[in-house]
C-alpha cells in the first residue's frame, strides 16, 4: 500500500471511529460532556491530518504522520467512550 494510502485509510478510520464516539455521546449526555474535551482533541487532530494530506503542500510523511496520530486519538477516545458507557450502566 502506497503512503498515500495509507493516510486515507487512516483517515477514514479516525472519521468512523469519531462518528460512533459521537453517536454515543448522543445516547449518553453525561458520556459526551465527560469526554468532551477528549472528543475535541482527537476532532482536531483528524482536521489537522485532512488539511495536511488534502492540502498537498505537505510531504507524504508529514501527512501519514499526522494521521496515525489522528488514528490514536480517535482510539483512544473509542475506548474511552467504552468505559464511560460501562461504568455508567454499572451505576
């Protein structure tokens, strides 16, 4: 697989990841204002990595740098959404 993509690979699994982070927020008021700033953080790192890849005046390392560290954000925040969610139905 080239750089390129691999950074578009990333980048979509940091996007679906985000999306289902967010759904559940949805659900779960007390989850999503938990977690918020965790939430924004991986949101920016994913805007971060786009503009960098899209943009083109970044080299390619640059950008497949940038998106696996969107891809670590937007994880961590997944499993962070997971354990809140437990706990919560736990309480």
């Amino acid at each position: 697989m080239s750089a390129e993509d691999e950074v578009r690979v990333l980048l979509e699994r940091a996007a679906r990841l985000l999306s289902h982070a967010h759904a559940v927020g949805d659900e779960s008021p007390h989850v999503r204002d938990e977690l918020a700033p965790l939430f924004t953080a991986a949101l920016v790192a994913l805007g971060d990595a786009q503009w960098r890849a899209w943009s083109g005046a970044f080299h390619v390392r640059d950008a497949l740098r940038h998106a696996r560290e969107a891809e670590r954000a937007a994880n961590a925040l997944e499993r962070a959404v997971e354990i809140a969610a437990r706990a919560r139905e736990a309480s």
